[in-house]
C-alpha cells in the first residue's frame, strides 16, 4: 500500500556533537528557554541524508517497543515548546538547508522543502513565478512545521490557509522496526493509508508521522501586486494612569472584535461593511503589557483598487474615532514585529516590499505562548479581564496578546476537508510573554540557560502572568477556549492553534478534563480519530513523539 522505497543517490550527512564549535548553536532554537544535549545533530541537506540518518538511529533501538530517547526534526527551529530540544532526546535532525523551492514539472507542482524558510519561499516563489503561499509573517519560520500545522498568513483572509493548496507531500517512514523509507503522499493516492498521511499534513502539525523533506502546491494564487498598509499605535496613557480611561480601551477592542463578527453575519459594524468587500483585509492588533507605552495595529489591504483608502479609513475610524483616539506612531517593536514608524501614514507598496517591512522574528530570547480561536467577540468580563492583566502586577514591556483577524477565504473550507477543523472563526489570538535571563544564578559571571537551570524563578513571573490571564479569559468554560458541544452551543471559542503548541493544555492543572476539554481536541476537534489511524499506520513505533504529538489508538 505504501509507496516502494526510492532508489536515492549515495548519502553523506553531517554529524555535529559534542566538541564541535557549531554543537551549541545546533542544540538550540530560538526559543532559549530550550537547550538539549543530544548526542549529535545530523545536519541533512537532501531526503537521502534523512533516510541515511534514521537508518542509523533505528538499530540502536531495535530492543524497545519504542525508543527510549526521542530523534526530533527542526526546520526554522521556533521551538514553542521543548517538542524538539527536550531532555529525552537522542539525536536532532536538522533539515533547515534543504531548502529548494522550484517549479516540478513531473509532479505538476511547485516544490518547497522542509526546510526553506517563509522569506525564502515568498521570494523564490514571487520572483519566479508570480505566485504566493498564503503563508506566516515571521521570515524565520521553516516551511516543515509551518505547513505541517496548518499555515496562514497576511494572505489567509484572501486566499485561505497554506495547506488549502497542500497537493503531495515527501515523508521519510518508519513502518518497519529498523528501517526507514521515502513515501510520497498526493492528494489523490488511490491508497486511503496514503491519503491519510497526506490529509495529516494539512493540520496535523509535525513531529507526528515521520519526517517532512518536501511539499508541493498546486493552485497558487497570485497576491496583489501592491498592498496599501499602516501601522499606528495608541499610547497607554489614554486607558491607564491618571488621566486614562479603562473604557476606551475596551470599546477599542470590542469595536475590532464587532468589526470582523460584523462582516461574518452581515448584522452591525460599520456602514462600509455593507458597501465595501473587506476579504482582502488582514489586521495584527498588538495588545501590549502597559510597561510597553504603546499598544499597536498593522493593517494591509489590496493596493490596486480604487477604494482602497476609503475602506481603510472607514476601518480605522469606527474602531478608533479620532479624536478620542489621538493617533501616535508605531515607533516600538511590539512581540515579533519590529517598529514601522514609517508606515504611519498609508503607504502603497509592491506586495514583496510590504512583506519584507512586516517581517519579523524578534531576538532569541526565552518565550511562552498560548493561543485560542474565538468565532465571536470579546465578552465584557473578557475585556476587564484583558485590560486588568495588561495593566496590574506584572510590568514586561515585552508581554501582549496579539489578535489576528481570521475568517474570509479560510471559512468556505469544509472543517473535515484538511486536518485542521477551525473553520468558522473571526479572530486568532496569540498570547505571548518573552524574557531573557537577567540573573547569574549560578555565579560563573555571565547571563546564559545555566541560570534559568539554577533558579526556576526567573521564568516563574512570566509563566504565572500568562498562565493566569489565559485561565481568567476562559474561566467560564474550564481555563481554555473551548469547542462548541451540543452542551454549550454559544460559546466564542474554537479551539487552540497546533502551531502555537502549549503543554499547559495536557496538565490537569491547567485544564482539568472534567471541565474543560483534552488537548488533542482543542486543537483538533473530530479530526483526531483520522489523525490518529494515519499514525497507527505511518509511525507503529511511535518513533516520531513529543509532549503532544497525536497518541497511537489506545494511547493515553
């Protein structure tokens, strides 16, 4: 049923371990919180050298059931959570130089490997062939996990989720106990385990099923060939301190909230809603820690229309009418964004310059993440409780909740069509709280991981800050943003995104199964069961896991 092993070239992948000078920037992501210590780090720089490597790590295992000591795979290496530098692993395997991004004229469709990042796969694609992946703004993201987990970006609104234009994918597998083999998966393999494993890869997020090597779309749309966009930001001072009004805060956000539910169902928001097609329009509100001073919005519509002005105007001032909300510029970097004071008036662009001036990664540092989908907009307990938090007992100049206008093209998909089932959402929340050590703890005279390994409290603020906020926003129903059950059909969640993995999901502290619900459905909702018969089939061995990776049948 599988596809038959490919005749590959001779192999030849690098070996990093101990003692070698590039060891300890390979044993690490961006996320500095996470530093393993695997034996090596295979850098592989074809599908070859993939094979080559699990075929060298699978032997050692042969005497377990599964093996003791994880192999993990990073592309772009964000690292979330410790899915990929945990303390159980054995061997990393760094796909991030294969990076080939080309048209394939045998497939029909055009090829991203694993391992190309979000810039390199925008320019390589636009440059050559006028087309887009509707794919993340962070340049530093590596297609593997991106894709894997779903994918959106600016675009999404306009042209869907990256995975809508998934056609084939290459995974290297371990079907058998020693041995590993390249299978291609396409959307139409008259195979249904092959189907299976393509359908995971459209949502299923990595880590799960084997090794991603390369991805073919078909499909692509074309972006605009300008993009009209502006940054503005609103100082803190006009919602807290002495002079500040909390309301103006919360009637900001739940004027942007209204907005996008508004052009959902066609019932309130603004005039222009009714005169005015807004599927091109995508929005980063960044709803920043007070320490900040600024809170912030990114905007970007369709340049080459008539009306574009006039639908930004019409956006920003009914979320925000001057001159109650006096205007400042965005000077600040605000998460992973950095400032873009620039674009404080409206600027028209070619859309690869835009991209490239909205590019962000941030500096590596130490990070926490959650996320949830919300089909409606922020209750009024939910905007106290943002405004509390943002504003009492925590200063972190560093520290937001980013929300993300969704919907448009991603909602027209059927929910079972790609493994992803959040279909019918208006906003994606990301909440983040980033930190560097700032302490010797171990007295050796320099800042570095050590010191959060000798003194867990440094980390300890910043996880109780994001931990509580998260648990207060979605205190009616059990700490987490819930899916809707024929039990409570009205609430305003959907769900958590795989991309932004969050242990906190898996610990009945944090989401006690008998109020809330399972982490695997959280992100994946009914899709699960056909997630985890793909693994079943793909991955008996459970070779490829992490903290929550999708569980063979039975599996706790």
């Amino acid at each position: 049923m599988p596809a038959a092993p490919r005749q590959l070239p001779p192999v030849g992948p690098t070996e990093v371990g101990p003692g070698d000078p590039r060891y300890e920037a390979l044993r690490r992501g961006f996320n500095q919180r996470w530093v393993a210590s695997p034996d090596y780090v295979v850098v592989a720089t074809s599908t070859a050298d993939v094979l080559a490597a699990l075929n060298t790590y699978l032997p050692g295992t042969a005497g377990s059931a599964s093996p003791p000591r994880r192999i993990t795979v990073r592309s772009g290496g964000h690292c979330y959570e410790n899915f990929v530098c945990g303390d159980d692993v054995a061997v990393i395997l760094d796909v991030s130089t294969m990076d080939g991004v080309y048209y394939d004229a045998e497939m029909e469709a055009y090829c991203v490997e694993a391992g190309a990042t979000n810039w390199h796969s925008v320019t390589q694609l636009y440059r050559r062939y006028g087309l887009a992946l509707p794919g993340g703004s962070c340049y530093s993201v590596g297609a593997g996990g991106h894709i894997s987990g779903g994918g959106f970006g600016l675009l999404s609104r306009l042209h869907g989720l990256t995975v809508d234009y998934l056609y084939a994918v290459e995974v290297v597998t371990v079907r058998d106990r020693t041995h590993a083999e390249v299978t291609v998966a396409r959307k139409d393999s008259p195979e249904p385990a092959l189907q299976d494993l393509w359908w995971a890869h459209t949502g299923g997020g990595g880590g799960n099923f084997g090794v991603v090597t390369r991805y073919w779309f078909r499909g692509l749309p074309e972006p605009p060939s300008q993009v009209l966009t502006r940054a503005v930001a609103w100082d803190w001072s006009l919602f807290a301190g002495p002079e500040g009004d909390p309301d103006k805060f919360k009637s900001l956000v739940h004027r942007y909230g209204e907005f996008f539910v508004a052009e959902r169902t066609g019932e309130g928001g603004p005039g222009c809603l009714r005169d005015f097609d807004y599927s091109d329009l995508f929005t980063l509100f960044k709803l920043t820690n007070h320490a900040k001073g600024k809170i912030g919005l990114v905007v970007q519509l369709d340049g080459t229309r008539d009306d574009s002005i006039e639908r930004l105007n019409c956006f920003l001032n009914w979320i925000a009418p001057e001159p109650a909300y006096p205007q400042a510029v965005f000077d600040l970097p605000m998460g992973e964004q950095p400032p873009l004071s620039d674009q404080f008036i409206p600027t028209r662009l070619p859309w690869l310059t835009a991209t490239q001036n909205f590019n962000g990664s941030g500096p590596s540092r130490c990070g926490k993440y959650k996320s949830a989908y919300h089909t409606g907009n922020f209750t009024e307990r939910q905007l106290g409780v943002l405004f509390d938090r943002l504003t009492t007992g925590y200063s972190n100049e560093d520290a937001l909740v980013q929300v993300d206008s969704y919907g448009g093209r991603v909602n027209d998909v059927d929910p079972f069509a790609t493994a992803v089932p959040q279909r019918s959402s208006v906003l994606k929340l990301q909440y983040q709280t980033y930190w560097s050590w700032d302490d010797d703890a171990n007295h050796d005279g320099v800042f570095d991981y050590q010191d959060a390994l000798a003194d867990p409290e440094i980390a300890a603020p910043h996880l109780e800050w994001i931990r509580g906020l998260y648990q207060d926003m979605y205190a009616e129903t059990g700490g987490v943003p819930v899916l809707p059950t024929p039990e409570s059909p009205d609430v305003n969640t959907d769900g958590c995104y795989i991309n932004y993995p969050d242990v906190d999901l898996g610990d009945p502290a944090f989401n006690d199964p008998e109020d809330g619900q399972p982490w695997h459905h959280l992100y994946y909702g009914a899709n699960y069961a056909r997630l985890q018969r793909a693994k079943a089939f793909w991955d008996p061995r459970d070779v490829f896991r992490h903290a929550q990776s999708v569980r063979l049948p039975g599996a706790p």
